[in-house]
C-alpha cells in the first residue's frame, strides 16, 4: 500500500507544481479537457455533453483515454517547468 499512497502522492505534487507554473491554468481549455477525461477513466461524474464528446472521439475506449491523458499531461508538465526556469533565470539576472 506504501508504494500506491507514495505513487498517488508523487501524482498530485505533480499536479501542485502544473497549476503554479503552467501559464494561464484556470482558464484553459486543454486542462478542462484533462479534467473531463480523467474524472471518466476514475469513473467519476461526466455530464452527458462531455460523455457524447468522449463517445464521438475516443469511443469510450480508456486506453486510448489514457494515451491522450499522457500526452496532455506530459505537455503541461513540460510547459510548467519551462515557465519555472524561465522565472528562475528572470529572478537571477
């Protein structure tokens, strides 16, 4: 269990870290899609506007859900840390 909760900890310190650096985070279209997806494959709440939407493009597969769910998310990644480091060297020079 140890590894799950550290895992899952890991996952949402990421999270921590996307929605202080990534620019513009609460007004995206792209994390509100993350958000939608996510909340499908956990087996969360979707509105049926959204269930349509992820029938129609992803047909309600949760691999493929799950691709695009690493890609999103990989991108945010990478765009939060270049956010961070460019605030970084901004402070330092």
């Amino acid at each position: 269990m140890t590894n799950i909760k550290q895992t899952s900890n890991s996952y949402h310190n990421a999270w921590r870290f996307i929605e202080d650096y990534l620019p513009n985070y609460s007004r995206r279209d792209d994390v509100l899609i993350d958000d939608i997806l996510l909340r499908y494959v956990e087996g969360e709440d979707v509105n049926d506007d959204d269930m349509r939407w992820i029938a129609a493009e992803f047909h309600s597969d949760k691999k493929k859900i799950v691709e695009e769910l690493v890609k999103l998310e990989s991108e945010f990644m990478a765009e939060a840390l270049q956010a961070y480091y460019d605030t970084k060297l901004l402070q330092h020079t």
